[in-house]
C-alpha cells in the first residue's frame, strides 16, 4: 500500500531533479528518497525512473503518475495553507480562476478595486483555458472564477457579468484600416488568425457570417489565447476575430481594431463551485468584479449590455 511519505519523496524527487535536491527539501538524507522511492515503486508495480549516463531519468509511466500526484497535492497545499493561516490568525485568502486575456486586462483593475477595503487579504490569480476553469471549479480548487459563459455544468454556479461584441483586428496600414466597419466579405481572400475551439463558444456563427457573405479567407494560424492572435496580428500575419479586452494594450503595438458587423457577442460569468458557503469576502470580491465590468473603458462601443 502507498504510504504518503513515498509520494511526497517522489514529489520532491520530480520537482527539485536530484536526490540531493529532495532530500533538502524533505530534511533527510539522499538514501531515505531512494529507498521511499524504490518502496513506493514496489507498491505501484511499475518503474517511476531509470537511470541514464548515471541520472535519474523519469519514465513516461513515472510521467504520468507525477501528473496525479500534482493535481493532489495542489488541493492539499492549499489545506495546509489554510491551516497555517488560521493558526497564525492571518486572513483569509481568496484564489480565483481566470482566463488569460482577462488576467491581464479585467483582473487588475478588479484587484485594485478589492485591495482599496481589503488591502491584507492575500489573492491568488490562476490563469488558464475554459476547460481547466471547469475542472479547478468541480474539485473546489479555487474558490471563484472569470470565464466565457459555458452550458450548465455539474458542480457549478453561474453568475452573468457582461456581454461584448467581437470586433477586426488589422495590421496597422492594412488597407482595411480606412473602413469604420469591417464586412464578411471584405474578409475574402484576406489570410486569418483563427480560433482553436476548446469550449463551446460563438465560433459557429462567425463561420457562418463568412459562409453566408460567400467570404473565403485563408486561416494561416490558429491558436486558442486571445494574446497569442494579437501578437500574430502586431506582426502582420494576418487579421483576425478577437474579443475586444486586450485591444486597448494591442493597440500600442501597431493593432488597428474595428467593430464587426456581425452582432456576434461573448458573454462573461462569474463561477463559483456549487453548494458552499461564500464568505464576506467573495462577496467583496465579486462586487469588485461587477463594478469593474460594468465601467471597463474599451476605447470603443463594444459593450451591448451589462448585466448587474
């Protein structure tokens, strides 16, 4: 049977490389990680690392094994965390789930909001994709989230924050910078930056408008982070349908963006894990949000409601 000192010197064994490294970081010596490890092998029935040119080299099963262990040891960090915090008397924390374009545009603002009432409380910002939204929620890994709005989910509760528009983004020069509106036709034959779809969303209805324009562009990229299709555009790749956060930070390098005629919108939530008990502070924190949300400056009218 696994005994949690095994996993721990096989966790520390992966992250810090060496044996010398994990026995610092658990306060033993190089021969207890070794025999923790080789008797934590014995009980799983397969190889976690071999040795090559005289290191220690994890296999693909000890691989994948790490993957498991990590996702445990996060929540249980994060127990450990609260604990020593109630022993301690300090505040309590918040951690939050957030997108990675709205982790560099809509959270700071939000965070400067909270901290004005709440300057001691310790926030921890997680970025990443949809789904990994999704799956921190149900484990209850993060007490709150910012995300696209999603189909219900088990173990999930939905609060509306906003609604945008998406808009063009161009090279600066392009010749369709002189338009006030871009067309799904002026997109024909025009080379795109597109979307890799990871989560239901409205890619379906910009297809369309190109399929009904009887507009063909050339999709030469396609990438699933917001950021990632405003670089490509900064370097002339091509254009591309973007949600409208990040246009304002784009637009300092050489990123012209235009509303889209198509009244094709992205709606914005709030998640929390169902069932719990939100504290004065989440509801702090969300009223953050909303107020954030609802006065966010685009630079231009992409907004076509608010939800408070």
């Amino acid at each position: 049977m696994m005994k949690f000192r095994q996993i721990e010197a096989f966790r520390c064994l992966m992250v810090a490389g060496t044996t010398i490294g994990a026995a610092r970081k658990m306060n033993v010596t190089q021969p207890a990680i070794s025999r923790l490890v080789a008797d934590l092998e014995d009980s799983l029935g397969f190889r976690l690392f071999s040795r090559a040119k005289g290191r220690l080299e994890p296999t693909t099963a000890g691989v994948r094994f790490f993957r498991a262990v990590e996702e445990n040891f996060l929540g249980l960090e994060r127990l450990t965390q609260v604990a020593n915090n109630i022993r301690n008397d300090a505040p309590e924390g918040i951690s939050v789930a957030c997108l990675f374009v709205l982790s560099t545009t809509l959270m700071p603002l939000v965070l400067k909001e909270f901290f004005k009432y709440h300057p001691e409380v310790p926030v921890t910002v997680d970025s990443c994709n949809g789904p990994e939204i999704l799956v921190r929620l149900q484990d209850m890994k993060v007490d709150m989230a910012v995300a696209l709005d999603f189909p219900p989910f088990a173990g999930v509760e939905v609060e509306k924050i906003l609604r945008v528009n998406v808009m063009c983004a161009m090279p600066e020069g392009h010749r369709l910078c002189s338009k006030e509106v871009i067309y799904p036709s002026d997109l024909d034959g025009e080379n795109m930056i597109g979307w890799i779809p990871i989560i239901s969303q409205n890619y379906e209805k910009e297809f369309q408008s190109l399929q009904d324009a009887k507009s063909t562009p050339r999709n030469v990229v396609k990438t699933h982070t917001s950021h990632t299709r405003y670089a490509m555009v900064a370097s002339g790749l091509g254009l591309s349908i973007v949600e409208p956060f990040a246009a304002k930070i784009w637009q300092a390098h050489g990123v012209v963006v235009r509303p889209f005629s198509e009244k094709i919108s992205y709606e914005y939530v709030l998640a929390y894990p169902g069932g719990g008990i939100r504290s004065q502070l989440l509801a702090d924190f969300r009223d953050a949000v909303m107020k954030v949300a609802s006065e966010y400056d685009f630079g231009f009218d992409a907004r076509p409601n608010t939800c408070r």
